[in-house]
C-alpha cells in the first residue's frame, strides 16, 4: 500500500499542513512578530464587523470613553470581497445611523414589486404573494451590497474606527488560560514550494480585550473555535447553498455544475427576456447559510464573539441576512461596551467572557424572525417535497406564524449528501450562447480575482492522496464541477498513465463551496496573502 502513496505528486505546500519549524529551508529565519494592542479587535470588514465597530465607537464617544477599535479585513479596500443578492431590509440600518438618507447610503431602488415563482423545464407557476409572508419585499431596496459596505466603512472612519483593508487574519492567538488574545495577520513572501523569500516578513499580532469575528459565511478561524470551545455541541451541524442562484449545496449528484445550472436557468422562457439584449459586467459567487434556527452554534467563549454570518443569522426564506448580522454586531458592542470600560475588568479570563452578548440576542427581534421561519426549508428539503412545503409553509407560517410547538430537522452535512457517481446519472449542460449564458474562464475573468501566484496555494489539502484516490475515484471529481471558478482541475500525469489534481489557486474567489462540499472533507480553505481575492466592485 505504500507505492500509491509514494506517487502522490505534492500538492500542498502550506505551513499549516507542513510547519516550518521541521522544514531545513527555515532555519535561522526571524519568525518574531510585531505585536500592537488595541480593545477590540474585529475580524471582517462585513455589514455585521462594521456595524459592531461604529456601535462601540458611537458609545465610546457619547460617554467621553478611549476605545481603540481595530477591524482587519482581506479585501484589498472595504467591500472588495462583499458579494449579496442583495435586497436589503433597512431596519437595522436605520437604528444604527437613522439618518442614513441624509449621509448619501446608497440605497437608491426602493422595492416596487414582487414575483414569485416556480419555474418547470418550460413553464412557471406563479406562487401567490400573501402579505406577512417571508419573502415579501415591501419597503426594502434593492443595492449593490458592496457599495454599501464600503459606504459602511466611510461612517466608520468618521467616528474613529482604524480600518485596515489588506491584512487577512490568518491565526488566533491565546493566552495562557486558554482565552482568545486577538489574532495575527497573515505573513508575505513565501514561495509556491513553501519556502522563505528574500521579502519574506511576518505577519503582525494584534491584541485585544475582546476579539469579535465577522468572517462570514463558513469563516476559516470560526472553523477552529467550532474545535477549540466545543461551540457546536449542541446545535445541528450548518447547511449552505452557493450564490450564484439559489442551488442548496445538500444537492446529491456529484455530476451537477451550480455554474452551468446557473448559466442554462438563464435560457428559461420566463428569465431570459430580462436578460435579451444586457450585457454582463460582472461575476462572482459566494456561499450562504441555509441552517437558520437549528444551527446557530454557541457564540460567545472567553475573549471573543461570533457575530453575523460566520455563526450565521441568515433568514432562508427571505434570504436575506445582512439586517440579521448588523444587528448580532450592534448587539455584541452593546454587550461589550459596559465590561470594557468598568472601573475593574470583571473577567474571569485573561480574554474577556461576554456571554450577555447571547442573551441579548436571545432577547431581540432576531431571534424571533430566525424561530418563525426556522421549520420553512426542512419542510421543503427533508420531509415534504417541493408542494408539501409550501402547504406546510402556507398552513404554519401565513396562519400560525412559526408558533408550532416543534422543530423540524436538517439532514445533516452538506459534504455527506452526494451519491458515489456510478449511482448517478452525467448531465447534458447546454453549450453557452455568449449572449445570455457563458463559459466560466470568462465569467472568473469578470470576478476581477487576483492572487500573488508565487505563494503556497491557500486551499490545502489534509492529504494530497485522497483525491485521486477517493474524489476522483468514487465521486468523479465533484470539486471540478462545485467550484465557481474552476479552482480544480483533473490533468493526466505526464507519465500519461493516470490523472492528478490541479489546483489554479489563483482562480479563488473565497466563496469557501470546496471547503463545505468536498465529500472526503480534505480541503482547508486558509487565507492567501492579504490583498488576493476577488475585485468585485458594488456585488
């Protein structure tokens, strides 16, 4: 058994996966950091980091406080990275800048009407839209989430926030007792094959009282918390769908495409009209929470809080979750604020514990948006197929409004739901028009994404085996078809006997689909250097 292995061709070059402290090309390299100390930090330069930010600031300045607030952020500027639907409830918005008509928000589409619908192969069946219902739009605006974000960021500096876009937070850091420190930004200057440049620098560390992370969707450091406090125990494990269109990821055949579903739904007789004659000016993808209620993990442990979508807020049927993460980051500054600035830090830990941040949301109207509409995607996904949910959506929610004394079940991870692919059967995809529908080289192309390509690709591999020998082999290589920027790809051996993964890490979008579906559960999305992304401009 050990020849197959021997043969595997090094993917992985990542310290995370092979430290340096083993690696002979290390030796004598200064590893010391830089370290700076601020009161909170804040992971994400999101709606929900942002809106924590400004919240603290605001109370510091209105009670003559000292508060340094520090939000690190990947993205090369504020909102670079930010990509949603986005029809935006404003109502969070409005509690924590009621004035934002007057500051030039750009919230400039005010919602007019709504359609709601089910398509067939040729047809569409018209759903009626009853007031109350989840997924009428009535008072909300239509934006560019990105321009909001960035907008976001602009009142955030006017109230002393310190924004640093570019550095990506590649690691927490503890203390002693255990409690989180505040995290390290990401180093520079690694070479593809994982070893040290000239330019080679450390990343920096900064410290905080508390760390709020603000990641996002399927957030990388979140991932090791979940590990480190046991944070999901008791909740059910997260599920997600990719936003190109709505296509849940618990889909079960290995061969389908979210991209080329996307592109042929856009041949459809009721879409395309819209489409006719547009030209398309941008692309991009991103994965969402679809867990809802059942999957809010546990949020607070000693030093940090999880707000927004990282522990995910998302509101499935009316798919939205941007007032939901302002308001969990509002929330937790309004829980930090207090213990921050008392005479005597009451903490047990060296890193603040502020479990009064989950109480008060318990207490907020977001978790009483989240508990009504918690049963509406299990009733479709799981239990009564596409026309039992929406009787049951129909019966429990228009009627009832969620108040059923049960709760429905998800079906587990996502990365557990696709059939080995001899089960399955290939599917026949459209060749694009150009018009309307496109191949995706030059749909990535439009995302703007750019890396350092001389540096250890940031989509790791526990082992660099399993996916010829399990992915491949079993599943038919879903992560050539999952991804939306077509990351992976199976190329021959040059030995032309037998094929090997190709990873364009380049290509990275950071929409975390592979590190979610990978049925084998093998891929680590880490971040690249600060600065690599996409460069989506007002997604």
């Amino acid at each position: 058994s050990m020849l197959p292995l021997m043969s595997t061709p090094r993917i992985t070059t990542h310290y995370t996966i092979h430290p340096r402290d083993k690696d002979p090309r290390w030796e004598g390299v200064e590893m010391e950091r830089f370290a700076d100390e601020a009161d909170v930090v804040i992971v994400g330069g999101g709606p929900a980091g942002l809106a924590a930010a400004i919240r603290l600031k605001q109370l510091a300045n209105k009670h003559e406080k000292e508060l340094r607030v520090c939000v690190v952020e990947k993205a090369p500027q504020i909102g670079a990275h930010t990509l949603s639907g986005a029809c935006l409830e404003p109502s969070a918005l409005t509690e924590l800048i009621p004035d934002w008509k007057e500051r030039g928000a750009p919230l400039n589409t005010p919602v007019t009407e709504d359609v709601f619908s089910i398509l067939t192969e040729k047809y569409r069946i018209p759903v009626p839209m009853m007031p109350g219902l989840p997924m009428q739009n009535h008072g909300n605006y239509i934006v560019r989430m990105g321009n909001l974000v960035r907008w976001l960021g602009e009142q955030a500096e006017e109230v002393g926030v310190e924004l640093y876009p570019g550095y990506a937070a590649a690691e927490v850091l503890f203390h002693e007792d255990g409690s989180v420190k505040g995290i390290a930004t990401n180093d520079v200057g690694i070479a593809k094959d994982g070893s040290p440049k000239d330019i080679f620098e450390r990343g920096m560390e900064l410290h905080a009282k508390v760390t709020l992370f603000g990641e996002g969707c399927h957030g990388h450091l979140a991932k090791q918390l979940y590990k480190k406090f046991n944070l999901r125990e008791n909740c059910e494990p997260q599920t997600y769908a990719i936003g190109l269109k709505e296509v849940g990821l618990d889909y079960t055949n290995p061969y389908l495409s979210p991209f080329r579903e996307f592109q042929r739904w856009k041949h459809h007789p009721f879409v395309a009209p819209t489409l006719e004659g547009g030209q398309r000016i941008a692309y991009g993808a991103r994965a969402l929470n679809e867990g809802g209620f059942q999957s809010i993990p546990k949020l607070t442990f000693p030093g940090g809080l999880l707000i927004g979508c990282s522990p995910g807020f998302m509101n499935v049927p009316k798919i939205k979750g941007t007032h939901t993460a302002m308001k969990s980051g509002m929330l937790a500054a309004e829980a930090i604020f207090p213990k921050l600035t008392a005479e005597t830090l009451d903490s047990e830990t060296a890193g603040l514990h502020v479990p009064e941040y989950a109480e008060n949301l318990k207490n907020s109207w977001v978790w009483k948006e989240l508990y009504a509409v918690r049963n509406i995607r299990p009733s479709f996904h799981n239990y009564f197929g596409l026309y039992g949910g929406m009787i049951y959506t129909g019966i429990f929610y228009w009627i009832f409004r969620g108040k059923e004394p049960w709760t429905l079940k998800h079906c587990g991870t996502d990365a557990n739901q696709l059939k080995p692919a001899k089960e399955c059967t290939p599917i026949e995809y459209p060749k694009p028009d150009g018009k309307i529908s496109f191949d995706l080289l030059s749909s990535v192309a439009l995302s703007g994404t750019n890396h350092e390509g001389d540096q250890p690709p940031h989509l790791t591999l526990k082992d660099d085996s399993i996916p010829v020998a399990r992915n491949l082999g079993i599943y038919d290589g879903p992560e050539q078809r999952f991804c939306p920027a077509g990351v992976y790809e199976y190329v021959p051996l040059d030995t032309g006997d037998g094929m090997r993964l190709q990873i364009n890490a380049q290509n990275c979008v950071h929409c975390k689909t592979c590190d979610i579906k990978d049925p084998s559960q093998n891929i680590n999305w880490v971040v690249p250097e600060g600065g690599g992304g996409p460069a989506y401009n007002g997604m």
